[in-house]
C-alpha cells in the first residue's frame, strides 16, 4: 500500500495518509486533531488548510469555499484531497471560521 | 390560527454530485427516485408519501438549501395566502405549474432570515408507494437502507427571527411549539408547526443569513435508530452524533451527513402539540440539554457546520 506523509507545521503533527484516501480520513483514523472535522464532504468548509508543498487530487469542493483562486493558492479542503507525493499543510485557526 | 397551510411538501436541496446524491438518499435513507427533470434534477419521495415527490436534487457547485415548500389545503388558500403575504410586504415570486415536475403553480418567498420557502396546492397523487389505498398491508417490500417514512422537517440558521416568526405565525398559520429563550428574553430558537408535530420546520439565531442546517426525516421506532446508526458505520458514512435524545422535542435521533456535506438527521418520538398548548421554553443557557439531552453539552460542529 502506498502511503504519503503529511505534516503539518502550525501544530507539528505527522501522520501517513494511504494513496486514495482524503488527508482528514488519514487524521481521523490516526487519532489527530489537527485540522477541524465538519461535513467531511467539502461542503461546510470547516476542514480548511493550506498546502505548502507536495501536490495532491481535489474531489468536489463546494465553491463557496474553495473558489478558484484559493485553489490556485493550495487552499483546500482536507476532507477532499488526495496526495500524490509527500504533504506539508498549514491549517490556520481561524478555520473553523469557514463556516460563518 | 390555521391558514391553510397542511405540511412540508418539498425540499429543493443543492448536491456537488448528482450521483452520489441519488445512492446516498436511495440506498442508504431508503427514498425512491420517481422522475428525472430536463434540468437534471432528481425527484424522490419517501415510501408512506401519496405526492409524488418531496425531495428534489440539483447538482451545483456549492451544497445547501434552494427552498423549502409547504403544501395548502387548495386553491383558495393559496389564492389568499398569496394576498396576505403580499400585504405583509413580502415579495412573492410566481412559479407556473410544471416548473417542478407534476406540481402545480407555486409562489415563493424569502423571509428575513435568507430563506426561501414555497407554498402550492397541487402535486401528482401517487398514493403510498408499494401498498394499496385499499387493504394496505402493513409495508411494502423491496425499501432500502434506513427506510425513511416520511420527510419532516428543516431546520434553518439565520438572523432575524423575530420577523420570521411573525411571517410563519401571523400570516402562514403556523403556532410555536418550543422556543429557547436567552438571559436578555431573545428567542433564539423557534420550533413552529402546521400540525401536531412538534415542529414542521425550525430557526436558530445566526449572524450570517440563508444557512442550511439540517433535513429530517421520520422513522418509526428508536430500533430504527440504532438501525440507520448500523448502516451509517456499513457504508462508511459521515456521522454527526447520536443516536442520542433531543430535550426540545424530546425526539430520537441520529445526524449524519450526505456526501456534499449537507446535513441529515433521521429520528422517531418527539412530542405532540395543539394550538391551545403553550409553546415549551428552553433555557440558552442550559442550550447544552435542550439540544443534547443525554451528553448535556453542545458539539461545536452542531452549531458551525453548516451549508
Ligand atoms: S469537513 Fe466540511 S468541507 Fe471538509
Ligand atoms: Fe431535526
């Protein structure tokens, strides 16, 4: 099984994330907080994080969260990515706010 | 007072995925797709329904709540209830007859909380699907998953509340059955209903309008319950909370999401209410209990995650 580690540098987790499955599965599972759990099906936008460097699939991500220009800039939502190489994500606080 | 207004009719909910959609609200709620529109929208209905549809899925790219629709006794109540609405000052919106499939004209409107809600007189009668109007047996064969009875209700975060209440109470009809009020005396949530239910539709006080919390839908026994949590862990589905207990309503539940993150609940029990009973009042304070009654404290996700 091929898996990929994600770090995330704003609280110093790292956990392994198996090819196909989302980066909050991979959290869930693994018994991480890190990054808030909402719908876990990219419409709440709770799940919010940036991404620094790796790269990753997108699922269907609602647009009110994720436009476009978010995307572009490695803001996405946990609960719909996939890796495809080694992650690290940064998930800021506010992103519960999201959901406001 | 009664106006006319009979029960939820419909709900028009917005999914990122048509197909995902359909699977989760057929095989898991156990609904049962009845047509398809030129929009590409799915109609279903759950199996003790005689309308041919109440629930309706368009694909889009954000998930939530297009509007909710309300059934009326017949053409005059619509006819005045239209009046009224429009004395009341709301702008009400004409849909012709056939914009949903099988259901007759309706009129839409948005209250003060960013929702939009529907009333109309006339849809499609199927009848019960798999039983007969005459000597029905008990249930049909072939339902799947959870087997949801019926569609019940939707529960709505939004500003405003006062102004909403007086439009569902003062011109729709409706009475309050349970209210939760905060230290200042601010109702900051409202559980009104059309019928004996405890509530045909509910608010929760939020800054941001036109929020999508939950659409509920009614199973017979808290067996039942504990069965939908069963099919919820088989299909790896995206849980909630519960089952667990309700104070307002005091129904058993369990909410689970569908897989465009838009919110479900399936529930059985929940009190009865007639117009002369006085609405039940619920601390904010104690908030916890009213909408938890067994952990008697509020999960974050209840009150944030949303569409
Ligand atoms: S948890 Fe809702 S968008 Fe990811
Ligand atoms: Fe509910």
């Amino acid at each position: 099984m091929v898996a990929y580690q994600v770090y995330n540098r704003t609280t110093g987790d790292r956990f392994s994330c198996e090819e196909g499955q989302s980066v909050l599965k991979a959290m869930e599972s693994k018994g991480y907080k890190c990054v808030p759990v909402g719908c876990r099906g990219g419409g709440c936008g709770f799940c919010m994080i940036k991404v620094i460097s790796g790269s990753y699939e997108c699922g269907k991500m609602s647009k009110r969260h994720c436009p476009p220009e978010a995307l572009e800039n490695g803001e996405v939502l946990a609960c719909r990515i996939y890796p495809t190489k080694d992650l690290v994500i940064e998930c800021h606080s506010e992103a519960g706010n999201a959901a406001d | 007072m009664r106006k006319g207004v009979m029960r939820p009719g419909h709900v028009q909910v917005r999914v990122l995925d048509i197909d995902e959609a359909v699977q989760h609200y057929t095989e898991l709620l156990g609904m049962i797709e009845t047509d398809r529109d030129d929009q590409g929208r799915v109609y279903l209905k759950a199996w003790t329904e005689v309308d041919k549809f109440s629930l309706v899925l368009r694909e889009a790219d954000e998930p939530g709540c297009d509007f909710m629709g309300f059934k009326v006794l017949d053409e005059a109540a619509l006819n005045q209830l239209e009046k009224d609405l429009v004395a009341h000052g709301l702008e009400v919106e004409q849909l012709p007859e056939g914009e949903l499939k099988d259901c007759g004209r309706r009129i839409r409107f948005t209250v003060a909380s960013g929702h939009a809600f529907e009333l109309y007189a006339d849809k499609t009668y199927t009848g019960k699907w798999g039983v007969s109007d005459v000597n029905p047996e008990a249930w049909p064969r072939g339902l799947k998953g959870m087997k949801a009875v019926r569609f019940d209700h939707c529960l709505f975060y939004g500003p405003n509340l006062a102004a909403v209440y007086d439009v569902f109470v003062n011109v729709l009809g409706f009475h309050l059955a349970e209210q939760v009020i905060d230290p200042e005396g601010t109702r900051i949530a409202q559980f009104l209903t059309a019928s004996m239910k405890e509530h045909d539709i509910a608010f929760i006080h939020s800054d941001k309008p036109g929020q999508f919390h939950h659409a509920s839908f009614f199973l017979e026994t808290w067996e039942d319950v504990l069965r939908a949590a069963d099919l919820i862990s088989m299909t790896d589905t995206s849980i909630d909370i519960g089952p667990t207990r309700h104070g307002l309503t005091h129904g058993k539940t369990i909410y689970f999401f569908d897989p465009s993150g838009n919110r479900n609940e399936v529930f059985c029990g929940g009190d009865y209410t007639y117009p002369d009973h006085k609405p039940i009042t619920w601390k904010a304070e104690d908030l916890g209990k009213a909408i938890f009654y067994h952990d008697r404290v509020l999960n974050e996700r209840f009150l944030t995650v949303l569409t």
